[in-house]
C-alpha cells in the first residue's frame, strides 16, 4: 500500500531535517570541529604529506615548522603523530622542511649560550652506539680540557638501535647529566666547558614523540633533525654525522637554509662523528660559504688501528680510563679523533701539529682531571 504523502508545515520540516544531517559537508565541518582548532590544521598538513606518491606535495618552511610546533605542544593525537612521521619518512624531507622544523627545535628547545670562544657542538644519533666503543664522551672532556668549549645533546635509550647512550657513558665514567636544571648546565658550560643536554629532562615537549617511534619501529624524519640541531645558540662549528650522500646533501641544504654558516659534516661510525682509523675519514666543511671535500688517511700519519667493539658499558670504561691515559686498544683512535678535532676548531694550521698536541694532553693526562673536575 502506498504511503500518503507529507503534508505542509511542522511535518515537512521533520521530513528536511534528516537531509541536512546527510549533508557530507557538514558532517566535514563537523568532524573538523571535534578535531579541535589544532588536530584539524594538523590533519591538513598531514594531507600534504600523505596523498600518494603522484598527489603528495612538501611543505613550505613555514608549514614546516608549524607542523612541529603542533607536535611538541602535544596538540594532535597519537594517530596523526604516527600517520605524519611515516609518511614523511616514506615520501622523505626536503630540505627546506627540515630547516622549518629546525626553526621549531631552536624556539622550543633548550638554549646555551656561549660568553668566550665559539664551542664544537656535535649531532650523532640519539638511539646510540652498539657495535664500536663510542669516542665522543673522551673526546669532548679533552677538547674542553684544551680550552675548546663542547655542546652535546642526545636522549635516553629508544628506537631503532637502543644502543648506549651519551648520556648513559658519562655517567659510567661519574658524571652525570640527566638530573642537572639548565641553569646547571649553563654553568658547567661557562666554568668548564662542556655541557650534555638530555632531551628527557631538557626538552620534554620532544620525548612525547619517542614513545611514537616506538610504536611505528623506523627512524623518522625526526632523527636527521636531531643531527642538524644544538641546543646552543650562537657562533659555533656545528658537526653533524651522516651515512649515506643523499643524507649529505639534504643536511647541507638544509643547514644552509637555517643560517648555519660554519658547519662539519663527517661519514663517522654508525653515523655519529668518530672518525674511523681503517679507513679515510670522509668529511665536508662549509666555512664562510665555501664548501670543501675532506679525506683525512690515518695511516698517512701513522695510525693503523682496528676498530674497537663495543662490549658493553663496564668494558668500555675500563678501555676509556686507559684511553684517557694514553694506553690500551682505544688509545689510537683516541689520539686521531682529538687531532682532527683540534685541528678543525683551528687550534692549528696543521695535522701533524695538532698530532703533537694531541700526545701532550694525552700525556699529561689531561682528560682525567677534566673528568675528575666534573665528578
């Protein structure tokens, strides 16, 4: 049987309202609302990244560092957090992007600052080392023993490698860095030279997303920014670590993009900034907008030593004490990175004359009292 027909008035506005309610735009406009101001903007740059490989666009610099800004102020749930760092990691950053989300690192992150000579501030990976003995913690207390100022920063343990950390080393070796304020970290800076910031204590708007990466288990775009940023503001070397020459390349443009202007990028160990002693050591230095290739040969100056493994943490202080001391497997490359590194903070016009530096702090034991200094 055939139903009547709607009659006029209260009955055919009962009738209208469920085609309003069908209306996919409102329901758009809807759904955005319950997003919030923050996850609907962030939904639309996160469709800027993850169309497909035909439809996908990059971000402005700008869009850049306000996708990070949205991230670090944990205005966007955990799925688009997750959705954003995959495909970005799939399509991969351009290097305009990674200087927009360095902006966000440098307004959101912690600040040191540098009152004398302009420090080395290294970037290595922050999920650590876990096939060579790190070099970095000995390099730095000798460096800083010299006169020469050393800005590090690096996380707890996390994906993908879960190696040890800096942080971890140090405190091996007694001194500690995760429970100091920034004000105790900027002193140590100025009295001594050296400071470590820890992103758990330091930087906590940025551990939000290490429990993301532990969830999606790949290394997102994330981890290049943390090569290419420093807590330290102002003149500086900036030494970053790299693998492969498309990393290279992206990190070249995109720290030229930020304004770095004196800037190392070293092929090091397990991607971090130790230079190798069985092989050339591959670098790349841009000073004053000069870019220049550089292969540093151990074996041109007298140094032919196996890489070290790294055996776990009590192993490596023992080799690091030695070390420390001019004695033991480690104590070579010890002796080479802390030659270049002086020579490339300028300390001298030579490699051979920053070699006979580098056996005189070694001799004079100058890293164990600089470690006793921080104890």
């Amino acid at each position: 049987m055939s139903q009547p027909l709607p009659k006029p008035g209260a009955g055919a506005t009962e009738a209208a309202a469920p085609a309003a309610e069908l209306d996919p735009q409102r329901r758009r406009l809807e759904r955005a609302q319950a997003l919030g101001r923050p996850g609907a903007r962030f939904r639309e740059l996160l469709a800027r990244v993850g169309s497909g490989e035909h439809t996908s666009t990059g971000l402005s610099r700008e869009e850049a560092c306000e996708s990070m800004d949205l991230m670090l102020a944990e205005g966007v749930s955990d799925a688009q957090l997750g959705a954003f760092l995959i495909a970005h990691r799939i399509r991969r950053p351009q290097p305009l992007e990674l200087a927009g989300m360095l902006d966000s690192y440098r307004r959101h992150g912690p600040r040191l600052h540098s009152s004398g000579r302009a420090p080395l501030c290294f970037g290595v990976p922050y999920d650590g080392r876990n096939r060579t003995a790190p070099l970095l913690p000995l390099l730095a207390l000798l460096l800083s023993a010299a006169g020469v100022p050393v800005v590090l920063h690096g996380g707890g343990a996390m994906p993908v490698k879960y190696g040890v950390t800096l942080a971890e080393l140090f405190a091996t070796l007694g001194v500690e860095w995760r429970r100091l304020s920034m004000a105790q970290l900027q002193q140590r800076l100025d009295e001594h030279g050296l400071a470590l910031s820890h992103q758990p204590q330091h930087f906590p708007a940025a551990e939000r997303l290490v429990r993301i990466r532990e969830e999606i288990g790949k290394r997102p775009p994330v981890a290049s920014l943390e090569l290419l940023w420093t807590p330290h503001q102002g003149e500086h070397l900036l030494v970053s670590g790299f693998v492969h020459p498309p990393t290279e390349s992206r990190a070249w443009e995109a720290l030229s993009a930020a304004g770095e202007t004196d800037v190392l990028l070293v092929k090091g160990l397990e991607g971090g900034t130790d230079l190798p002693t069985t092989r050339a050591g591959i670098c790349s230095r841009l000073r004053h907008g000069e870019p220049e290739r550089l292969l540093l040969h151990p074996r041109e100056h007298g140094i032919d030593a196996a890489e070290v493994p790294f055996e776990g943490v009590e192993h490596w202080r023992q080799l690091a004490l030695a070390a420390l001391a001019g004695d033991g497997p480690l104590a070579p490359a010890l002796r080479w990175n802390l030659a270049a590194y002086l020579w490339f903070a300028g300390e001298h016009p030579q490699l051979g004359a920053a070699l006979e530096q580098a056996d005189a702090l070694l001799h004079a034991q100058a890293g164990l009292r600089q470690l006793e200094r921080l104890r």
